[in-house]
C-alpha cells in the first residue's frame, strides 16, 4: 500500500527542496501539492492524507503574474490544521517553517510556544514543527523522523 502527503506551500524554491528529499527518500509516497490556504482547504477535503505538511504563513489564494494570492495569514497552516481536526480528518499534521519567530497584531510568538500550543491543538495528529533552513539539513532529518514511523 502506498502511503500519501499533501504539501500547502507557496514558496516555490522551499516547496520544491522539500518535494525532491521526499520523493529521494520517500520513493513510494505520492506527494501532492497545494500552494495557498484556500488550496489547502480544498485539497484536504477533497481527499484523506497520511500526512499533511503544512507551512505556517500561507497566501489566501494562489499567487500568480497578476495576483497577489489576496489577503497573507500569518497562521494560515495553522487554520487548515483546524479545520483537519473539526472534521475529523484521519490526517497526521506536519508543520514546516522558515521563520522562527511570528507576529500578529502586536503579539510575538516563538516556535518553542507555537509547538507547544500546536501539540494541544492536534493532539495525536500531531507529528511536530519543523524549523526549515536551507543551508542546514536538520530539517530533512527531521522529515524523516516523523515520517519514518508512518510508512506502510
């Protein structure tokens, strides 16, 4: 049986770092791709997911030449995994994020607090937050600690 990952991700150069390790080390997932928060949305409806690997801060809709992706939030892979849980999706959560500290109408959070605050959120679902440096490769280590356990 062939597990599958649904990666929401609109940086272009992150998302596909990220899909080239999972497809070298992961060769039997099939990976599919959403790339804004309303994408997201609609994929994990459409669908169930092993896994579901979220960045933190998602455009509201694709990005294009001539759009913007609308309205940027900060938490949008957050508010996906919301919904995953509400509905009772069978989806473990993934978090992937190349920031390491967040800020919404005035208040900062780092990601020692978000992780802790995500793990209450999604309960067993939750797989952990992955601090994503392209420069380093703790990050795919990482991705394969928490996927290793899942693969059929």
């Amino acid at each position: 049986m062939q597990n599958n990952i649904l990666i929401v991700e609109d940086n272009n150069h992150k998302r596909g770092k990220i899909i080239t390790f999972l497809k070298e080390n992961f060769p039997r997932w099939t990976v599919v791709e959403a790339h804004s928060f309303t994408a997201g949305c609609q994929r994990v409806v459409e669908n169930v997911y092993d896994v579901i690997l979220l960045d933190m801060s998602l455009p509201t809709y694709d990005k294009s030449a001539t759009e913007s992706g609308g309205r940027f939030r900060t938490f949008g892979g957050r508010e996906i995994a919301r919904k995953v849980i509400r509905r009772k999706i069978e989806s473990k959560i993934l978090f992937i994020t190349q920031f390491e500290s967040f800020s919404e109408r005035g208040h900062s959070q780092t990601l020692i607090t978000i992780d802790d605050e995500l793990r209450i959120e999604c309960g067993e679902a939750y797989l952990g937050l992955i601090y994503y440096d392209s420069s380093q490769s703790i990050w795919k280590e990482k991705i394969s600690a928490a996927l290793g356990s899942l693969a059929k």
